[in-house]
C-alpha cells in the first residue's frame, strides 16, 4: 500500500510539469531556442578550437623542419651520422609525435669553375618534408639534378640542359677554401648550411668542421691562382627541375645520393637531419634533450626555434581567442535561459501560491522548476549541438579547407552542459518563487 502514493506523487508530479510545459509553449520555446543557441554556438568554437590548431600545427609543419640533428665529430674523421643513427634518433623523434625526416650530405663543387654546395639526398623525403618548396620540373633522379633559382640564374641554366659538376675533394678544398653561392662558408668536402635550419638562424652550419678559410683562392709562387679550381672536368648531369623558395635552397644543387657517392667515390653518412615534428613546447624540448643527453650516439640535436616559436604563438593566440568567444557565449546563454525561467515563474506567481497555500513544500516547487529547466536545456542542446557540428563542419572545409569528424565526447558533453546551465540559469528565479507569500497572491487575485 505504501507504494500506491509514492507513484501517485510521482505519476502526479511529471503531469504537471508536462502541462507546464505545454501550457506556455510560446516561453517553452524561447527558453529552448536560448538554450540552443548556446549549445551551437559553444559547440562549434569548442570543436574548432580543438581540431583547426592541430591541423594548423600539421600544415605548418609543411613549410620546414623545426628539428635538426647534426653529428659530433669526435676524431677529426666525417663520417657524417650513418643508416642505424638516422634510425634509432628518428624512432626517439617519432615517440613524442608523428615526425617527417630527410637526410642530407652536403659536398663542395664546380660547375664551370665557379664553387657550389650539392646536396645529396633522397627526393622523397625531402618532397614530403618540404611541401612549400616551388618546383619546376622534376625532382632530382638518377643522372638529373635539381637546381636553386640563383644556380640557374648564375649559370643561364634552363630545365633540360645540361651541367657539368666536378667534385673539389678536400684536399683542393682546404688549400683554397671558398665562399658558396649563398655566401656560405665551405670547404673540408662537405660543410654546407642546411636549408631551412640556415633560415632559422639557429643552426647556420651543417655541424660539419670547417678547414679552409672564406678568402679567395691563394695564389702560389708564380702569383697565379692554383689551376684546380679551375678545372672544368667533371660529371654531365640533366637539369630535370628548379626550386624557387626565396631562401637558401635557391643557391644549392640537389642530387640523389647515389649519384653523389658516384662523384665523390665516397660513401658517408648525412651532414644534416631535418625533422617536422608533430610534437609542440615541452615535448619537442625534451626530444632534444634527450637526444642530447645520450653522448655516445655523437650527434647533437637543436630546435629550430624561428619556427617553433611562431608556430607556438600563433597557436596559442588562436586557442585564447575561441576560448574568449566561448566565455562571452556562456554568459549570453546563462542570462538568456535565465532572463525566459524568470518571465515564466513570474507568470506563475498565482500558480505557486495556490500551491504552497494547499501545502506544497518549497523543494517541491523548486524540483518542478529546475526539471522544467533541465527539459529545455536538453532538447536545446541536443538541436544547438547537431546545429553545432554542423556550423563548425562548414567552417572547417570553406575556411581552413580541412575536413571535421564528431567528436562524440565533446557532443554529449555539449548536451550535458546545456542541461546544467538551464538549471544554474533557473536558480535565482527559482529562489525568488519561494520567497512567495500565498496569502499575498491570493488576496491580490
């Protein structure tokens, strides 16, 4: 018998919220379009905030490394960093985030007399890796090379014609050290500055030791300049393409590896590994740490702060700015879904009265209130939020022309969060509808 009441008061309790409801289905509405409009809102600045500055951290990472690794010359030999160090540092890059890499070994040239830095390299990684770099052409391949803009402007080359390259060893190097076409030192073979680790200011050099000197060729007993400079024998390669970045790759001759172990007759490790990492701040810090730390691998790792710097800031200043936006939109919801409960209790001024004169208890009248709220905040959020997805989906592919998968977490989150603040929005009028004297009401009615 006991249980007859207790589903009586709770059979009672939901009619009437029900008919509350749907008696005032014009505030009903205003309360559930308030609450919607939040959700949409917020959901949409939520979503973009977390997924655009991850996609504008992986397009960044487009535009170079922010990561190089240089070897430690300990005995004066180079042997540059071989196959298994490239390996092993890349698996401990890639454990604080996915990473794109490429090696390079730089080598002194010439090409019509004149010196030059060759790169020898693997075209694919260095096409991934780089994927600002403005290539006419084709990337370099077996017997064709690819040249700087300021290479094929010095040498009146075009793409299809032919170079020859000889290769200056050391030993002709570091008698008569010169300056590259970029204005940087080389000499001992193989010193070079590294593309986008030269731009950053960080990491000018290769890591590479240098032997010669930036002054012009000395002259020998007779006063002239010694003849093997200019020889202008060598190895013919094809111009298949040129890269046009406005930077330092502009004075540099790209090769395959291959065919640089061919001019050189050596085969060495990289002077220079580039990495785009993934990882950001404290991880991209420690990375480098912890490469550093480990002195019998004989390579040393340095960010490239330029870049790392900028991607942070503007990251940063991103996520400040939606979260702001956020906040302000909180507030407008909190003061809307408040301002429509307010006008429905103080329509209800009679109601309440009755009620509490009849013998309603306060919690009672506050419990209906703040379901009625909750109902609106959760149908409210359940439209804003599919609103929402759908807003923050078109942002997304027109604006940053990325594509945007739901996030089911953050979207039942969404709803949630409309429910509560339908409720929180509820307390102060709720609070001013107890304070109702019935005899008050009912005397005016």
């Amino acid at each position: 018998m006991a249980g007859k009441p207790m589903t009586s008061n709770t059979r009672m309790f939901f009619k009437m919220l029900w008919g509350a409801v749907f008696r005032r289905r014009s505030r009903a509405i205003m309360a559930v379009i308030a609450s919607m409009v939040g959700a949409a809102t917020l959901f949409c600045l939520t979503a973009i905030c977390i997924a655009v500055p991850q996609q504008m951290n992986d397009e960044m990472r487009s535009y170079g490394a922010n990561l190089i690794v240089t070897p430690i010359e300990t005995d004066g030999h180079k042997t540059g960093i071989d196959e298994a160090m490239v390996d092993h540092t890349t698996e401990m890059v890639r454990a604080r985030g996915n990473a794109r890499y490429a090696t390079y070994r730089y080598e002194n040239v010439r090409v019509n007399a004149a010196p030059y830095v060759m790169a020898g390299v693997d075209p694919t990684q260095v096409r991934n890796l780089n994927h600002h770099w403005s290539v006419d052409g084709d990337w370099p391949s077996s017997g064709s090379v690819l040249i700087g803009r300021d290479v094929a402007d010095a040498l009146g080359a075009e793409i299809g014609s032919s170079i020859t390259i000889g290769y200056r060893s050391s030993d002709n190097a570091s008698t008569s050290g010169s300056t590259g076409a970029a204005g940087s030192t080389v000499s001992g073979g193989a010193s070079a500055t590294s593309g986008d680790a030269a731009q950053s200011g960080d990491a000018a050099q290769s890591g590479q030791a240098q032997s010669g000197s930036s002054a012009p060729a000395a002259p020998n007993e007779s006063g002239r300049v010694s003849s093997d400079i200019m020889e202008t024998n060598g190895t013919e390669f094809r111009v298949g393409g040129i890269v046009d970045t406005g930077g330092n790759e502009d004075s540099i001759i790209y090769a395959t590896l291959n065919d640089v172990q061919k001019l050189t007759g050596t085969k060495r490790g990289a002077d220079v590994i580039e990495y785009s990492s993934a990882a950001t701040g404290d991880d991209l810090t420690q990375t480098v740490t912890s490469i550093n730390d480990m002195t019998s691998m004989h390579v040393k790792a340095q960010q490239v702060t330029k870049i790392t710097s900028s991607d942070t800031r503007i990251i940063t200043m991103l996520q400040t700015l939606f979260w702001i936006v956020s906040l302000v939109v909180l507030v407008l919801t909190l003061v809307g879904v408040s301002t429509t409960i307010s006008s429905i209790v103080s329509q209800r001024g009679y109601e309440i009265g009755l009620r509490k004169a009849l013998g309603a208890s306060s919690s009672s009248i506050g419990l209906e209130f703040y379901m009625e709220s909750a109902f609106y905040g959760l149908i409210g959020g359940l439209i804003g939020t599919a609103a929402g997805y759908g807003l923050a989906h078109v942002l997304t592919t027109v604006v940053f022309n990325r594509t945007l998968s739901l996030n089911w977490p953050l979207a039942i989150g969404s709803v949630i969060l409309s429910a509560l603040i339908a409720v929180l929005a509820s307390i102060p009028p709720v609070h001013r509808a107890n304070r109702i004297d019935p005899a008050v009401v009912l005397r005016e009615e």
